[in-house]
C-alpha cells in the first residue's frame, strides 16, 4: 500500500531500491533513448567529417579540372594561331611565287628582245662583211 501511495504521488522504487521520480521503465527507455541519440550524434559527426573529406576532394577535383581546361583552351589558342601564321606565310609566300612569275616573264620577253638584237646585229654584220 505504500508502494502505491507514493506510486500516485509520482515517485517510485528502483531495482536498488532507491526512490526516484521516474518510473523504472520510463527511466530505462530514457536512458536508451539518449544512448542511441548519443550514437546518432556520433554517426552524424561521423558523416560530416566523410562528406567534409569528400566536398574536399570534389573541390580538389574541380580545381585540377579548371586547370586541365585552362591549359587545353591554351593549347586550342596556340594551335589558331600557329595555323593562322602558317597561313599568312603561305600567302606570302604565293605572292613572292607570283613575283617571281612576273620577273621570269619579264626576263623572258628581255632575253627574246636581245636575242632579236643580237640576231639583227649578226646579220648586219654578214651583210657588212659580204659588201666589202
């Protein structure tokens, strides 16, 4: 009956006998409740510090990834540009072709207009050398 009595009053016996406010069972599942909210936390730090280690590396990873880009867009640049020049001296060097065309032709035209000469100038001589 005593037991009851403070039982009503909200106070209760343990398995050691001691007085206490809670109920034994509540007390237990309390306990329980707080060891796996304990091992929830420590799980949770747990997958912080994996996904703060994995954010790290995916950073990393993004980081090289910049780098591999910016180096591969230079490379992309250097290639234009080598391919531009290579252009413009191939138009050089057709225009220097095309140059060299020109002063062949104008030799040509030279040597054939000498070579009239020269043939004029022979016969002239013949004639000369015949009427003396």
């Amino acid at each position: 009956m005593a037991k009851d009595s403070l039982g009503e009053a909200g106070l209760h016996f343990d398995e050691l006998n001691k007085l206490r406010v809670l109920e034994p069972e509540v007390d237990q599942k309390t306990r329980e409740l707080k060891e796996e909210c304990d091992d929830f936390v420590d799980k949770i730090g747990q997958f912080q510090k994996i996904v703060g280690g994995l954010i790290e590396l995916v950073d990393e990873l993004a980081k090289e990834a910049e780098t591999e880009k910016m180096k591969a867009i230079g490379a992309r640049n250097l290639l234009k540009s080598v391919a531009k020049q290579r252009e413009a001296q191939q138009q050089q060097l057709q225009a220097l072709i095309a140059e060299k065309k020109m002063q062949l032709e104008r030799y040509r035209i030279e040597y054939e207009a000498l070579s009239k000469v020269e043939a004029e100038q022979n016969e002239f001589i013949e004639q000369f050398i015949l009427q003396k």
